[in-house]
C-alpha cells in the first residue's frame, strides 16, 4: 500500500502505524523512557546519529513517532517532530534556524500567545520580528525584509481575525527573501488545507485543537516539506561542522530532512519541550476521526455563522466561507472543502452585551480552548488576548466586542436554539 497515495481522509485512519502480521492493530502505548540494547557500539552509533533508532524517549519513542508519521503524511512532509504543546512547536520553528541578532518577518493577525512569543520571549532572546498586515501589498511587505531576515511566518486562518492567508503572496515574499515560509495550520488542519501545496516550507500544528478534537492532551508538531534549499548560504548552520555531533554537517548527512532532524537532535535534545507517549497515543487516535469531524465542524459553522448573520441582536459576523466576507475568495481557493469550525460575531450593546450572552448558554459553555467537537465561546480581549495592549488586539484584528465561537458538532438546531436563547438575554 502506497499511502501517500491515498486521500487524506483515508490517510487519517491508515496512516502512522503499518502493523506486521500477528501484531496489534492498534497502534501500543510504549509508556517506556529508555531502550535496551545488546551492543555498545549500537548505542554509541545512536549518540552519533549513524543509524535511526530510539535510545531516549525525550528525543524519540516508538508511540510519538506513529503521530509524527501521521501527520508528516496529512501534510505531505519529510517528517515531523511532536512536541508538548503548539507554543514549543511555534518556538521550535523559528529558533531551529534563527539566533541572536537574526530578525524574521510575521504577519500581524496571529494568536495572542503567538505574538507575546514573538514580541517579548524571543526578543529577549536576541530574535526580532517585525509584524506586518497580511492585507498589505507585496511591495510593502518586501520593505520589511533585511539582510539577516530567516523566516516568514502566517497562519493559514488567523486567531481570531479569521482573516485566510493569501499563500500567493506570502510564499512570493518568502521566495524574495530566500527564507522558509512557516505557516501555523491549526485552524484549518491538513484535512481542509495542505500548505506545503501552496508554497509553504514548514508547518506547524497545536495538536491540542482538532487534532486531538476531545480536549485530552496538550500537544504541538512540527512538519518539515523537505523543500526548502538549507545551502542557500543564509543558513550555514545547516552547511557547516555542528560540533556536538563531531562535525557532522547537517545538509551532507540528511539531506531533504536535515530541518526536521536538527529539531529533533538539538532542540529536543537540549531544551526538552517532548510531548508524552500517552499524549501522542490519545492524539492520534482522535486524528483517526479529523475527517468527518471537520466537516461537521464546518457545515454547523457555516450555518450559525448564517443565523447569527440574520439576528437581530448580532452586529457583525465574521466566518470567511459568508460570500460577504473579505476572506471569501480566499477561503473558495485555499479551504475549498470549509473553512472551519470558528466564527467570530459582535452583539449590539457592546462588550457587556456580549458576556450576558456567554453567561446565558445552556449547551455551549465558557472555556479556554477551541477547536474540540463541544461549542464553546469566549471573550478574547477580556481573556485569551488580555496580556496585548489596545494597539496589539487591534493590529491582531481583535476588536473589544469579538466573541469567538468555537464551532462544535453538536445538532445543530440545538447550538442555533442555545445561542438564540443567550442572545435574548442581551
């Protein structure tokens, strides 16, 4: 069976774990941290990265490595590299090929936790980024590349602007520049968008959204497209000796997958951040269901974002697959199959207009999280997105009365008579 052959939804169940005859069909949790081996000199070729193999489970274990399959296929990568949750996977994209005194360029409308990292921990750490609105122009885009600029970073649907990436003129920017193009693919998922196909280089996920889709296990991963030409001379830690493997050059010795594999070994190694077998196990078999959960997740979006549309205590609704929406014919190019389980609407009276509703729900509830087959809503500017200033709410398209609803798959005449009822109390 060839599976990257097969379609994605097929891929969701089949891909990961290829058992043996006689084996489980299930993929095992190996709760295991170590690895026993019968010769000394396999376990230092191991250390020395001549052979693959798993030696510790904080750089490899058999179970997480069936979710990095996975979803490396989902996407059409060379590898991924699963992590203990979407922010280390953020982090791991941009300091495997950024240091001090290097600046990357990313697009203004992302998640709060996104851009704190961004603006504050990795500043601190000597990486500038500079913002810029993805409604910009190409030209003015290209005003803000420098000479030590190493990445461009998007997400594919922003958090909670909804505003769809224009992958065109992104991945122009990015080829401008010689650098990679990161995009975060979580809201969409490899199901409804496949960003390598559009000219992105690497890919990350928080799997803790619909990956999983239970609210189990906090998660992240990295994907690698095997695309990108490390050798381009911007990149010399890809094309030089790294001395704590001996001198071994990265691009020599994996080729297409060297970006993937010096995550791994390095960042893995020295800094941690591993999700845990167990993690893995239960995401993956929550991303067994993706398929037919995101489609439901999208046909009940659709339809609340059309009945909050006609409201009349609704003053705004912004979903991109409405034909009124900016994002639309971006979301008909790049989300053909739906464009998600999000939808952000403001309720006429305000922002305490707005929590009256959330405080009303029957069937919805009230969490910190998205992206789960419950609905849930909550009040960005007032939680999620509360540590950014005015400004930075407003330059992530957040503005004060937006609530986001986390679109579950729930029957939906029971989520649309639930908000309606909440929408009363107004």
């Amino acid at each position: 069976m060839n599976i990257k052959s097969l379609d994605v939804a097929t891929q969701c169940i089949q891909a990961g774990f290829y058992p043996e005859n006689g084996e489980p069909r299930v993929a095992p949790i190996i709760q295991s941290t170590t690895y026993k081996y019968n010769d000394a000199d396999e376990v230092g070729k191991l250390f020395d990265l001549e052979v693959a193999g798993h030696m510790y489970s904080r750089l490899s274990n058999p179970t997480c490595a069936v979710l990095e399959e996975k979803i490396s296929v989902l996407e059409g990568g060379v590898g991924a590299v699963a992590t203990s949750s979407g922010q280390s996977a953020v982090m791991f994209s941009i300091i495997n090929i950024a240091s001090v005194g290097d600046h990357f360029i990313a697009m203004s409308n992302l998640y709060g936790g996104t851009l704190n990292l961004f603006k504050v921990t990795l500043k601190k750490m000597g990486i500038d980024c500079s913002f810029v609105n993805p409604d910009a122009s190409l030209e003015e885009m290209k005003q803000h590349v420098k000479p030590n600029t190493k990445a461009i970073f998007g997400e594919t649907i922003g958090n909670p602007s909804l505003g769809v990436l224009d992958f065109e003129k992104v991945s122009k920017l990015a080829k401008y520049a010689s650098v990679p193009l990161i995009i975060d693919n979580t809201f969409a998922t490899p199901y409804l968008c496949r960003p390598f196909e559009h000219g992105a280089d690497i890919v990350v996920h928080s799997t803790t959204k619909y990956i999983d889709g239970h609210a189990t296990s906090v998660g992240g991963i990295l994907v690698d497209s095997g695309k990108f030409n490390w050798a381009n001379g911007k990149f010399p830690d890809f094309t030089t000796p790294d001395n704590s493997y001996h001198g071994l050059v990265y691009c020599d010795a994996f080729k297409e997958s060297a970006y993937i594999t010096k995550a791994r070994v390095t960042l893995l190694r020295d800094i941690g951040c591993t999700m845990s077998p167990f993690n893995a196990w239960l995401t993956n078999l929550g991303a067994e269901t993706l398929a037919v959960r995101m489609d439901r997740h999208c046909e009940n979006a659709l339809a609340l974002a059309k009945f909050l549309q006609n409201h009349p205590k609704v003053s705004w609704v912004n979903y991109p697959a409405l034909e009124t929406n900016p994002s639309y014919e971006l979301s008909k190019k790049y989300l053909p199959k739906g464009a998600s389980g999000i939808v952000a609407f403001g309720v006429k009276g305000g922002v305490q207009a707005g929590k009256n509703v959330i405080n009303n729900l029957k069937v919805a509830s009230l969490v910190v999280h998205l992206g789960d087959l419950r609905t849930h809503l909550l009040h960005p500017a007032s939680m999620t997105h509360r540590q950014l200033s005015e400004e930075d709410q407003i330059l992530a398209g957040l503005s004060p009365d937006l609530i986001r609803l986390s679109v579950g798959i729930e029957n939906i005449n029971d989520l649309i008579n639930d908000l309606d009822q909440a929408l009363n109390h107004a």
